[in-house]
C-alpha cells in the first residue's frame, strides 16, 4: 500500500498547491473554485490517511516489497463463468439507464428493466444451462 499512499498525498499536495494558485490569482473573491480544490486536496489527503492507517494493521503486501518476485501475488481472484454475455446485457442496460437521463426517464425505466432481467441472468447463470452446478 506504500505506493497508494504515496500517490493519493501527492494528488491531495498537489490540489492544495493548486487551491493556492487559483485563490491567489483570483485575489480569493471567487469562492467556489479554490473551496472546491480545497475540498479536492482534503478528499486526496483523507484517502492517503486511511490507507496508511489501514497498512499499519495488514501484514507486508507482496506489492510492497522491491525484491518480490511475481509468483508472491498469484493466487485465486475469483471464478467467472466462460463465454457468459451477461455483462454485456448488464452494461447495454447501463447504457440505458444514462441514456434516459439525456433523452427522457422511459428510456431510463427500460434500461432498468432490462438491467434487473440481465443482473438476474448473471447471478443465476451457475444454476442452470452448460455451467450448472
């Protein structure tokens, strides 16, 4: 997690140094830009606090260590079923969905039943068919 951490302080400096700048150049008369990245610098810093205090509870990740070799990290990330078109359906229903708030909200109803038809279909699919168990 060191490197996590390392990255969410940097973006939290670097809206900061950002905050500044455009408070400075905007003699901080305009309120919602410099709070905004304010608020941006305080979300980054928060994150990197959390996952620091986090990895002092974890035991050392593989990630962590510069001399590690691949095969520390490997392990089980899961089972997914072969050839599944689930998550296509489920992604086209999503489409939908974002779809309807552009265009009209029956859009958004459609995609959404077609995202519950297609949610079911996935979370069902070792069920029944070829893949059953």
């Amino acid at each position: 997690m060191k490197s996590e951490i390392q990255l969410f302080s940097v973006i939290g400096v670097f809206f900061a140094v950002v905050a500044v700048g455009y408070g400075i150049v905007t003699d901080w008369v305009e309120p919602v830009g410099w709070v905004a990245l304010f608020l941006s610098a305080g979300l980054g810093f928060m994150i990197a606090f959390f996952l620091w205090n986090t990895a002092r509870k974890l035991p050392f990740r593989p990630d962590d260590d510069e001399d590690g070799e691949i095969e520390q990290a490997e392990g089980p990330y899961g089972t997914f079923a072969p050839y599944s078109w689930w998550p296509l359906w489920l992604s086209l229903a999503g489409s939908l969905v974002f779809l309807g708030v552009a265009v009209g909200l029956w859009v958004s109803a459609l995609g959404a039943l077609v995202g519950v038809w297609a949610l079911c279909g996935w979370v069902f699919e070792y069920y029944k068919g070829e893949h059953a168990h």
